[in-house]
C-alpha cells in the first residue's frame, strides 16, 4: 500500500487546532481557515519521529556541546556540499536556536551603535528587529514590483562610511522569488568593494520550482570571506516546534565570533540536543520525504496561482520558490489589513496582510497567502473567498 503524507486526510485538524499557534488553527475558530503563518499543515517524516522515539526512550537528556552535536553539523555541511554545490566545512557551521535566533546572533556579531545595514523592501520583519535590537540601523532598498532583485545602483546609493552589511532573502520571503546567480555575483563583489558583509537568509532553499537555487555559497561564485548564511529547518523539514536553525561562515574564525556572540558557552542559550536529533533525521534520512513534499507543494502553487488570476481584486503573480505568494491587491480602497479582516469576516479565512509591522512599507497594498496544506483545504478556501466577492469588492 502507497503511504501519502500530503493528502487531506494526512491534515489532522484536531491536532493543528490544539498546536499550531503563530496565527495559525489553535488561534482561530475551528470556522476559520488560516492561510497564514509560513508553517505546513503536514506531519513531519516518520524517521524524524523515529529518531526523537529512539534518543528520548534512553532516558538521559544531559548537556549537549555548546558548539553542538558533531553529527549535526557534518549533516548540515554534507546537506549544503550535497544540495546547494556549496562545500561547506562542518567546523564553519553553528546550529542556533532557530533562524530567527540566528539573525540577531548574527546582528550582534557585526553591528554596533551607530551601524547601518541595508535589507530589501518587503522583507520579513526579523530582518528590522535583529540588527535594530544589536543597536544598528536599518536602511531600506526598495525592490522591484515583482522581483527579489535590488536595484544595484539604488542599492549602492545607500552605502556610506557606517553601512556595515547588505541582508538578503533567498528565497524570498514574502515575493516567492529566488535571486540568480549573476545578482548574487554582483552583490558579492559590491560587497566585497566596500568592505560590508552579505548576509542571506536560506531558510526557504529547499523549497523552489521551475528553477534551481543557488546559494550566496555556491561553488561557482567567488568566495568571499564576510559572507554568512542563515538557514534552518522549519520550511524544509515542518520542525517550526523544534527551533532549528544554522548559521555558515567562510572562516574559523568567523565562526567562533558567532559563537561568542551566540552565549552559547555560558549554557544561558544554545540549540536543544533533541533540536539536533531531529535535524540530523532530516538531512540523512529523508530526502524522499522532502520531493514528495515538493511536488505536493508545485501543485498547490498551481492551484493557488490559477486562483489568483481569477480575483478581480488581485493583480496576477508568478513564483519559483516558497509556499507563498504575495499579490498585489487592485482596486481595494482600503488598506491591506483592513480588507484582510473583511475576508476574514466575511468569508473565515486568514491571510496576512502586507504593511510595515509584516514586511515593511513596501509590502502595503498586498497580502500573503500561505499554500501548505492539502488541496481540499485550499480549494474550500479559495471557494469562501470566491463567494464572498460580492460583498469584499463592493
């Protein structure tokens, strides 16, 4: 018998609505459906659950190595050497509390008062908080509508003598786009003209379509020392619970700057040891779980694209990496959040608005939709949405 691990009946709901929190199923009415936070609504691998059995049924659960479990990081080297055409050395790699931790570990590494770094415009908020909360200052580059791509000469006239990085988001969060390896070459050699480091956000990397992903490590790029890649397992691998992420530098002695930084030698923060456990099952034992998971997720970037170029009130868009997409609303003369609490009581299904508290003040006047879940799931939505029209537009 064939073992399906994304079908509607693989979506428990009784579970979701007691455990997915972050603005998804257990903060909502069980009327509601949350196209929301960008977290699966699919179990995780059953050799993720096997291992986690396995290590907690030993009953010890002593400190792990503050610069973490060796196995882990050979599998997060070997995963980016495998997957990405990124060599990578398991001693430049730090597994942290999450890639959202890792992005302030990371801002505390390089900023000081006074700093300024540069981030694209929309962007996740972590972007804002972690190099605001190091006591630096954010510089804003508007993108392209549509693009995950700077403009290089708008980009360039935002370095002055305290810029000290460029963040990027590849994959892009919220726009689905992945950058191409001609932008990335051409970040890092502006980077490395004026001294900054780059520093990419590759939390979504496993998760592209149409086109391969290219990491700011690859292989064919040059390499230069100031670059660090944040990245994790939550997207990839539904272990948001877990808090798993990595941080990967160039140099050694990068690494135990961040590591410095990360406090992680006084045992005041760090990476659990069940953390690890589950993220070394991930990166060894389920890549066929992961390209189910990712032909799965094409056909609901179908349906959810199809869905969108049917809305009089979106502007139709394209995407090659994410689950999400973030159109652009079209004749709404209301705000994002405000007409996204329209559909939500009109028609019970949650998204999340564009604006600055999200993803900055380019990000207003679209909303994002999260697509994965099962395709009945998506189809009830969108139906809700549909019927709803008359009154959403009027």
């Amino acid at each position: 018998m064939t073992v399906t691990f994304f079908d509607n009946d693989s979506v428990r709901l009784d579970l979701l609505r007691q455990r997915a929190y972050n603005y998804r199923w257990a903060v909502h009415p069980t009327d509601v459906i949350p196209l929301t936070a960008a977290d699966p609504d699919f179990a995780v691998a059953p050799q993720i659950t096997e291992a986690l059995v396995r290590h907690a049924t030993d009953g010890y659960h002593s400190y792990g190595p503050p610069r973490g479990l060796p196995e882990f990081r050979e599998a997060i080297a070997d995963w980016y050497t495998r997957t990405k055409l990124s060599p990578t050395d398991a001693a430049h790699v730090l597994p942290v509390n999450s890639a959202a931790g890792g992005l302030f570990i990371v801002a505390r590494t390089i900023l000081g008062p006074g700093d300024n770094a540069i981030i694209p415009d929309p962007v996740d908020f972590l972007f804002r908080r972690s190099i605001e909360a190091a006591g630096g200052t954010v510089r804003t580059c508007p993108l392209p509508e549509g693009s995950a791509e700077f403009d290089l000469d708008a980009l360039t006239s935002l370095i002055d003598d305290r810029t000290r990085a460029i963040f990027i988001c590849n994959p892009h969060n919220p726009r689905g786009r992945m950058l191409s390896a001609a932008h990335l070459r051409a970040l890092l050699t502006l980077a490395e003209r004026h001294g900054l480091w780059l520093i990419s956000d590759e939390i979504w990397a496993d998760i592209s379509y149409t086109t391969p992903f290219v990491s700011v490590l690859d292989r064919a790029l040059p390499v230069y020392p100031k670059t660090i890649v944040v990245s994790g397992l939550s997207k990839n691998f539904a272990l948001a619970a877990m808090r798993i992420g990595y941080l990967i530098a160039r140099t050694a002695e990068i690494t135990t700057q961040l590591f410095e930084a990360s406090q992680h030698a006084s045992t005041a923060a760090g990476i659990p040891v069940l953390s690890q456990v589950a993220g070394t099952a991930a990166l060894t034992s389920c890549d066929a779980w992961l390209g189910d998971f990712r032909e799965h997720l094409a056909a609901r970037r179908a349906q959810t694209l199809a869905f969108i170029a049917q809305m009089p009130f979106l502007a139709p868009v394209d995407t090659n990496a994410t689950y999400l997409a973030f159109p652009r609303l079209v004749g709404v003369p209301d705000s994002a959040e405000s007409f996204v609490a329209r559909l939500l009581a009109e028609s019970r299904v949650a998204l999340v608005p564009g604006g600055r508290d999200w993803f900055e003040a380019g990000s207003e006047g679209h909303l994002r939709i999260c697509f994965a879940t099962s395709e009945e799931i998506l189809k009830v939505a969108f139906d809700r949405i549909t019927c709803a029209l008359p009154k959403l537009t009027t």
